[in-house]
C-alpha cells in the first residue's frame, strides 16, 4: 500500500529518541474510534520504564459503550482515560498523575492528527501550537512551558514507513492519520468502505442505491450532482466528499474496531 511517510516524521523519531531521557512521564494520544491501530507502536519500546496515560481523543466520534470497554482492556496494564479534549472539563485529570513537587517534563506522542496539539493548547490554555483538520500539521518537536513545575513536549506525529496491512491502512485512513489527499486516495477509500461493509454493513446501506458498493458510490455521487463534463461521474470529488463525511460524523458514530477483537 502507498504510504504517507512525510520525511519530518523519522526527524520527529529521531528527536523523541534522544529527548526520551529529559522526561518523566508519556501522555499517549490515540484516536477513539481505532485506539488499536492508532497506538504508536513502533515507539513504544522507547518508552518503556516510564510513566504513561494512555488518552482515548475524539470519543465524541466514536460508540460510547465500544470506548468504554476499551478503556477498560488498557486500563490492565496502564492508566487510561477517553474524552473529547474541545470539551473535556477534565481535562487536568490527563497530567495531575505526574505532578510531583519538583519539575516534571512530559511527552505528549501519538499518530498524525489524534488531538495532540489541541491537549497541549487547551491545557496551556491558549494557542501554543498550531492545530488543524488534517495530519502533518506539527513538524518539529516544541516544549512548550504550563507552569512552573510543568513542561510538555508537543512532537509531530508519527507514523509507519510500510504498511501491508489492508485494514491497518484502512483504519489510518478513516481516522485521517493518513493524508488521504497525499496518497492514491481512490484505493485508500475502497479499503475503508470495504472494512466498514464488514464492520458496519447498515452504513454501506445508507451511502446509496445499488447492489454493490461500486453502484452506492456512483449513487451517492449522482445524487449530489458531482458530475464532470458529458454527464460523467466526477469519482474523485464523490470519493474525498464521502470519506470526509465519514469520518466527520455525518453518517453517525462509528468505531472502527472492538476490543473484544484483540
Ligand atoms: N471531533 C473531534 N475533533 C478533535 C478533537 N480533538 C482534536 N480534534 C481535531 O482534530 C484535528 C487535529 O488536531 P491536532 O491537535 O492538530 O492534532 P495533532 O495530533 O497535533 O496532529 P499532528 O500535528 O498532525 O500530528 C483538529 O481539526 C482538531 O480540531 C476531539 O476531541 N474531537
Ligand atoms: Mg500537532
């Protein structure tokens, strides 16, 4: 599968190598809908012997009740906690496990777009960082100062440089940890629509009309009228739009995998 490797991501890696010594404890953020697949794997040996919380983001896109027993299978082996960090009251719960009397640093890690600028501003409580609604958007690694017994190290996000795995990619893809417009976005969405026809064959159902997710595409773009010259289907808008409102909540809350799986 064509991967999204931008090279800041082995930069960032390389970084969060060599600043692992100064921390003291690891936020890790990943997104509700996949906390599986979204966990930064190939990191994790690196963070061994350190303090972690493991934060489910974007539970608001996500099914309650799947998020819930997810926290509950992470949470026998790490501390763990779900939200939506734009409306978490909370939201100090995440750090105040590392707080000690003197000073502590911490490194907020996860995959491309989970939420980690958006912790990192809601906690500081202004716009440290940029933020924004596709991945990549941190290039380099920041510390940026709470208090005076806190810093945090906002880091980019990371990502694998192969993935053979058609439902590892398409899980990426819906949660836009890929950029899907950097990559060959047609079979991209293909992949994500055929785990969701396994996963969640009512929503195939609700895309549009046919009897064969081919046919549902080609409806659901007519319907819309995204129609190029001579009345031909425009494929490329009808799939970007549909992948957005996917992911976007416009079809419901969807989680893309269950605990009970792993
Ligand atoms: N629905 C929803 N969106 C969120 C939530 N938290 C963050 N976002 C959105 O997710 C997008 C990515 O947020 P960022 O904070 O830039 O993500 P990041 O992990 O720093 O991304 P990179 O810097 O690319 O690694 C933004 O559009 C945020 O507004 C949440 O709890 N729910
Ligand atoms: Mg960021």
């Amino acid at each position: 599968m064509e991967v999204w490797y931008p090279s800041h991501v082995e930069k960032a890696k390389r970084a969060i190598k060599s600043l692992i010594k100064l921390v003291s404890g690891i936020v890790e953020v990943v997104d509700a809908r996949a906390p599986m697949a979204t966990r930064p794997l190939d990191m994790e040996p690196y963070f061994k012997d350190k303090k972690r919380m493991i934060f489910l983001n974007k539970a608001d896109l996500a099914e309650d009740d799947v998020t819930k027993r997810w926290v509950e299978k992470f949470s026998k082996d790490c501390q763990t906690l779900y939200g939506s960090i734009k409306e978490m009251q909370n939201i100090h719960d995440i750090f105040d496990p590392f707080r000690s009397d003197h000073e502590v640093n911490i490194l907020v890690v996860g995959m491309p777009n989970v939420g980690k600028s958006t912790l990192v501003n809601m906690i500081k409580k202004r716009r440290a960082t940029l933020i924004g609604d596709k991945p990549g958007i941190t290039r380099s690694v920041q510390w940026i100062r709470i208090d005076d017994r806190m810093k945090l190290l906002d880091t980019p996000g990371i990502t694998y440089p192969r993935i053979s795995n058609e439902t590892l990619y398409a899980k990426l893809g819906l949660c836009n940890v890929i950029d899907v417009e950097q990559v060959d976005f047609e079979a991209l969405v293909y992949y994500e629509l055929d785990l969701l026809s396994k996963i969640k064959p009512e929503l195939i159902e609700k895309i549009g009309e046919g009897d064969s997710i081919v046919k549902r595409i080609e409806s659901y773009g007519m319907q819309r009228g995204f129609i190029i010259k001579g009345g031909v289907l425009d494929i490329n808008r009808t799939l970007l739009t549909l992948h957005r409102e996917i992911t976007h909540e416009k079809f419901g809350k969807i989680s893309y995998e269950m605990p009970e799986d792993f």
